[in-house]
C-alpha cells in the first residue's frame, strides 16, 4: 500500500473508532450496557478491532512493520 492508502484507511477507521465510542457511551448512559451485553461485548470488540488495525496500518505507513 501508499503512504496515502494507509492514510485514508487511519482516516476511515478513525470514523469508526470516534462513532462505536459514541455508541458505547449512549449505552452506558441508557443503561443498554446491562440490558443488551452481547451487543455491548460486540461493540466493545469493534473498538478494539479497529484501534488494532489502525495502529498496524500507521506503523506500516512509517515503515517500522
């Protein structure tokens, strides 16, 4: 990949990391963390899944992969 694919992939996963972060905290606040685990493990598994790929996609982009 580019330097400026793996740039647009950090962009576009960083969309989704601010969006499931916003979606995890509207759970917290309605208490849907308690009512719906599952959704809330799968949500949190999202958030981590893409902080990961971020992270291999920024070293990948400054070479130290």
């Amino acid at each position: 990949m580019t330097e400026d694919e793996h740039q647009q992939v950090i962009s576009q996963l960083e969309s989704v990391i601010c969006e499931t972060r916003e979606t995890l905290a509207a759970f917290e606040v309605t208490g849907m963390d308690e009512q719906m685990p599952e959704d809330y493990d799968k949500l949190l598994t999202i958030l981590d899944q893409s902080v990961k790929q971020q992270r291999e996609h920024t070293w990948a982009m400054l070479g130290l992969s």
